[in-house]
C-alpha cells in the first residue's frame, strides 16, 4: 500500500486506523507515508475510506511480499488451501473430520495475535520450539497439512519455513498442530520458554475431543499442573453430519 | 472466518458475548452435506449452483446479531448474542433445524456447556484460550483489548479504539457512533455492539 503523495493533504485522519502501525507523517512535508518493512498489505486503510482524498493506492504485491496480504487481510484467499489468509477450520468441523481423537491434544498458536503482528522468522522459532518438544513422543508433533502456515514449511515435521518468507510482516498467521496427550506439558514449556526469545506476542489454544459424556479430558490435566486457562473458549457442539466416529 | 476464541474481559462481561459460527463444509463432505440441505431446505440450491444462502431472507457473509437471530437458524455465517437464554434458544432452533453443518460456540464453556444440555446436547470437541505469551508488555490497555479482540482479525486497531474512546469521553463523538465505527471495521461482523457500548459505559 502506498499513498499518492499528490493527493494526500496531512490530514492525518489514516494514522490510527493502520493495523500496522504503518503510516506517519512525513516531518516538515505535511504528508502522510506508509512505511513499506512495516505494512503488513491489510488494506484497512484504503477499504475503510479514512482517507477523505482517497489517496491510498494498492501496490502490485509479488512473492514473497504477497504473503503480507493473505495473512493480514480477512478475505484474501490462500491458493493451496483456498481458504481465507489465516484460516484454518481447527477444531471447528471436528465432529465431521475427526482431526483430533482421544487420547491427541491439538494445539493452536496465533503468532502475533492480539494486534502486534510479526515476522515469519518468530513463527519460525516457535514452530522448531514445539516440533523439538514433540521429540521422544511417539508421533512427535504434527502440523496440520490443511492449514496456510504449515503450506510455507520446509517440510512438516522440523518447523522451518521457507527462506524467502522469513523477513515478511504479517498481521499473524495460525500454528497448528497435534501431538499424544502425554506431551501436553513438554509443548507449554517449550512454548513458555520461546516466549523470551520473539519479539512479538502469540495466543495459544488448546483443544481437546470430548469424551462420551461430554467431559473434556484435557481440562483435568491443565487443572491438574496448575496451567492457567480463560473460562471462555470455543465449543463445537456436534451437530456436523455425518458425526465422525472418533 | 473467526478468531473468536481469544476474547478478553472479566467474566460478567463475558456472560454477555456468545458467537455462534455455522461451518461449511470441506470438500468430501461437501455432496452429502448439499444433498442433505436441499431435501431440509428446498430452494436452497439454485440451477446448480451452491447459493449459500440465510433462511428467510437474512443476507450472507456478515454476522447476525440477536434480534434477527430470533428469525430462524443461519446455515453458514455467525450470529452474535447477548444472553445465555438466548444462546440456548437459538441452539435449540439450530438443533431442530438439523441443518447437518457443524456448530461452533465462542464463550463461557461452562455456560455454553450448561445450555447444550439442558437442551439435550453435549460438547464434541472443547478449545480453551491458555492466554498470550511472549512480549506482552507490547500491548495495549485491558480495556482497549476488550474491544479490539472482539474483532477476530484485528482489524480494529488499537489507537484507533483509543481516539474513539477519548472522542465519547470529550462529549465529541456519542458512543453508539463510537460503537458503530468499530464494528463497521469488523468484517465477519462478530464485533458484539450490545457489550462494546457497555465496555465504553464503565470507561
């Protein structure tokens, strides 16, 4: 995203919409700027019709600096998945795809979620920083095919991605990825542990199939090693059909 | 389509927020799913093509909010409510609606467990929010990610929620301005207005 310098009057009215924190004064001009290593291609800017002389201008985005859009904006679909940026359906459709069974814990990792954004290059020391708690677990930890971030791997099983990808700003993109139960505790240290070494933020979800009667297994575990969780989460309620038989 | 599982705010704030999201379907579901829909919903399918379409004229794509919510279950999209009664009720229709599309709830999980089963439901598979980690000193004020984490995309920024903010409490901008300028900005339309407008009151 650029602004047509012709246009822009240095109103300044765009500054706070940008996700980014992108877009300042240019001092002594009196014009705005996108700052281009901090845009992270969300659009807010120009689809929100801040700018009262539409002086916003969308840039050809080539690879690499196309991954900026697709995980930033809401509606920019990811070609492999064909699914919208950072989307991923997680646990949402389990009760038709049976992606998490008993006795599996899956977990989600929004990198640079809530509002900090980041680069691909702390994606990148989370992902090796869960894929080595995952060694010495049968199975390791498995990152879901099916999902935008895993798409920009190296492979699935080692966590590095892509050379050219690791310098780009995004909004934040979804790890997600499953391992046995008994490694529940080895991926929170190590995700507590990485947590020094990035220079962003990252949410993390937890997710567990229910049993028969509706309890949730992993709860007791989080209760039972004193890991704090919000009492808000996410349900799926099992009204998919067919109903996965796991 | 939704981030919805990190909401942030206490807990009776968090009694007023449910979002309730409807899925489509992946591919090799995607035959049995349309058939099932068609032969529940006649017309909903047209000349071959999937149409995607809200009962009773609700529109596609944004998300649905309480008092429309009330007109009959939403096949794909979200709904946002205010009330764990109107959480249960609205699951119930759903239940009976039998629309075959996975459901998914974003809130309380004891609440949202609770209605499941005093409508005789169960919960198949649970994600609980472990929090944010990492250089949490680089985020905004408690009570401006109460509203920003209302959008599942951070698409409202926080300096934004900032000014607005400051506009209400400088008599510039009236809150339900305020409110609406946010969710405008939210484009799965999942930005809960009933518990921002109470969010900006307590300011």
């Amino acid at each position: 995203m650029r602004i047509d310098e012709e246009k822009c009057t240095g109103c300044r009215l765009c500054i706070p919409y940008c996700c980014g924190g992108a877009i300042a004064e240019v001092e002594g001009r009196n014009k705005c700027a996108v700052d281009q290593d901090l845009c992270v291609e969300c659009y807010v800017c120009r689809w929100s019709g801040c700018c009262p002389q539409d002086a916003f201008e969308e840039t050809e985005l080539e690879w690499p600096r196309s991954v900026r859009h697709t995980f930033s904006a809401v509606k920019a679909a990811f070609s492999d998945t064909r699914m919208d940026g950072r989307g991923t359906k997680e646990m949402k459709t389990n009760d038709i795809t049976g992606r998490f069974r008993l006795g599996e814990v899956g977990f989600t990792v929004d990198v640079g979620r809530p509002g900090v954004g980041t680069t691909f290059a702390d994606v990148e020391k989370i992902a090796m920083a869960v894929a080595e708690a995952g060694e010495g677990i049968e199975g390791g930890v498995s990152f879901v095919e099916d999902n935008p971030t895993t798409r920009l791997m190296k492979d699935g099983k080692s966590g590095k991605f892509r050379d050219d990808v690791r310098g780009e700003r995004i909004l934040s993109c979804i790890l997600e990825f499953k391992i046995e139960e008994e490694g529940l505790m080895k991926v929170i240290r190590a995700l507590r542990a990485v947590a020094e070494e990035v220079d962003t933020v990252f949410s993390v979800g937890c997710i567990s199939r229910c049993r028969e009667d509706g309890t949730v297994p992993v709860r007791a575990m989080l209760d039972e090693a004193g890991v704090f969780y919000r009492p808000n989460g996410k349900v799926n309620v099992g009204l998919g059909r067919p109903l996965s038989p796991y | 389509m939704t981030h919805s599982l990190h909401r942030q705010g206490p807990e009776e704030s968090l009694k007023k927020d449910f979002v309730v999201l409807a899925m489509g379907t992946g591919a090799g579901a995607m035959a049995a799913q349309k058939a099932r829909l068609s032969r529940r919903f006649p017309g909903l399918y047209k000349a071959g093509k999937a149409v995607y379409r809200l009962l009773r004229g609700l529109k596609k794509g944004r998300g649905v909010h309480q008092k429309q919510a009330r007109k009959g279950p939403v096949i794909r999209g979200a709904v946002v409510l205010d009330s764990r009664e109107a959480l249960r009720d609205y699951l119930k229709m759903l239940k009976e609606a039998d629309t075959g599309r996975p459901v998914v709830v974003s809130g309380l999980v004891d609440e949202v467990d609770g209605c499941l089963r005093e409508i005789g439901l169960k919960p198949h598979t649970v994600q609980f929010s472990l929090g944010v980690f990492g250089k949490t000193e680089r985020l905004p004020a408690e009570d401006v990610l109460q509203m920003t984490t209302m959008c599942g995309h951070d698409m409202v920024a926080p300096k934004l929620v900032e000014k607005w903010a400051e506009d209400v409490r400088r008599g510039k901008m009236p809150k339900e301005k305020a409110v609406e300028n946010m969710a405008r900005l939210c484009r799965c339309g999942i930005f809960n207005r009933a518990r921002a407008l109470e969010i900006l009151d307590r300011q």
